[in-house]
C-alpha cells in the first residue's frame, strides 16, 4: 500500500517525448520574438559568424592561380563594384583586406540586419537597400537611396560590393540594379568568387547558400571588368546584364575548378 501511495496519482505521471518536444517548441516561440529584436543577442550572433569567417580564412590556404584584391592587375580599376551571387559571398569579409575601404550594399530585410552587423566587425561600411531590380527603371525608394549613397562612396574613392541576383529570384542571374550603378558612376564591374574545397551546399535554400568549411583550400577568382556607358539604352542595358550573368558565373566555376582540382 505505502509503494503504491508514492507512486502519485496516475494523472501526474511524468510528460511523454512527446508532451516535451510540444512544451520545448512552445518555449521557444515565446522566447524567440523578443531574441530576435535583441540589439545584444544579435550583436552576439553577428560576433559568432565574425569570428568562425576568419577562422575558415586562416584555415584555408590561397591555392596557385587566385586572384587578390590588393596589387597586382586590379588596381587600374579601383574604384569598382565588386558584383557577388547571393550565397556564395559569405567569405567576402574575411579576404577583402583590411584598412581598404570597402561599402557593401544590404538588404532591409529583418534577416539581412545580421549580415550588416558581421560587416561591421571587419569594418565595412553597409548600405541598406535591394539593388537588383528586374527593371533599372523602377526603384523602389529605399533601393534608389541605396544607390545613390554607393555611386558617392564610388566617387570618393572607395570600393563597393553588390550582389548581382534579385532576392528570392531566380539565383545566379544578375537583376538590373548591379548595371545601373556601373552605368550612372562609370566605374568597372568586378566579377567576384570565392570559395573553399570543404563546403556544405544547404540545397534547399532558394540560392543555394554555400557554408564554408576549415581546413581546406580557398580560391579567389575576378574576372574581366565590365563597363556600362553612360548612355547605354535599356536594350545595352540588357545586354550588359546577360554579359554580367555569364562573367560571374564563369568566375564561380573557375574558382571551383581551382580548389576541387587533384593536388
């Protein structure tokens, strides 16, 4: 009679996995609200992606063949605009080198307030603002502003850097925004890529954001620059945009080759 009295009764018998598992996911629904309109918690988060960045660059080595942003051909062309695929520009930061100035153009999303912040552990001056368009001639208010604020970082001498492809378009096309900005400042497109050997492809992401990993090799690629003329019509335009498209995936590729190739 006293074992089974200590036992309780039955309707207070310990929760099931189940019941945790629903008392857990109604936890952090409650909790992640308020986490992710913390100034701290994403400053700490920002700081993490910060730190893990650096540590895949000094963990990869440069393989023969890649380029570098500082010296060498490049240099001609500065101020540019550094054109980037939406993920594969994660290890931008880290292997721009420091003390160049560098304006990086994000989105206003909630989700790119993140990213913002980690440039700003290296430095780099960010402008909020959607820059890729399918029409040049259609900016919205936000993404003009944006614009502008890049073509007066250009003109003061400073090197800026753009992704090409529209947000949640279609991925590895580059939208109109990244060729007007080359055609209203004349400064240079800069085809960029960067990527290790140790990699992990998240797939069901929309652009197919690439992780990279330590402990591998690392490849940068840059390809021809590209200019846009001052009076290029929207049919110039276009064509500049399909000229981008295959310049920076042809940058991808090579940059692939570099680090998957048998050593």
């Amino acid at each position: 009679m006293e074992h089974d009295l200590a036992k309780g009764p039955a309707n207070e018998a310990a929760p099931t996995g189940r019941g945790r598992s629903r008392t857990t996911k109604a936890f952090w629904r409650k909790i992640r609200q308020p986490l992710a309109q913390s100034r701290f918690v994403k400053n700490a988060i920002a700081s993490l992606f910060a730190q893990f960045v650096r540590f895949v660059r000094l963990t990869n080595r440069l393989v023969e063949g890649s380029a570098r942003f500082s010296g060498g051909a490049y240099t001609e062309f500065e101020p540019g605009i550094i054109a980037l695929w939406h993920g594969q520009h994660l290890l931008t930061p880290a292997y721009y080198p420091k003390r160049k100035p560098l304006v990086a153009m994000v989105s206003r999303s909630a989700d790119a307030e993140l990213n913002a912040l980690m440039l700003e552990k290296f430095g780099i001056e960010a402008v909020r603002g959607s820059g890729g368009r399918e029409n040049a001639r259609h900016l919205d208010k936000g993404g003009a502003k944006a614009l502008i604020a890049l073509k007066k970082s250009l003109g003061a001498g400073k090197n800026v850097a753009m992704i090409a492809d529209i947000p949640h378009g279609t991925p590895r096309d580059a939208g109109l925004g990244i060729v007007l900005l080359a055609r209203l400042s004349g400064r240079p497109l800069l085809p960029v890529a960067i990527t290790t050997s140790r990699r992990k492809v998240l797939e069901k992401s929309w652009d197919k954001t690439t992780i990279n990993l330590p402990f591998g090799r690392s490849s940068i690629v840059i390809g021809t620059p590209i200019f846009v003329a001052a009076g290029a019509d929207e049919a110039e335009m276009e064509r500049k945009r399909q000229e981008v498209t295959v310049a920076l995936n042809a940058a991808t590729a090579e940059a692939y080759r570099l680090v998957d190739a048998p050593r």
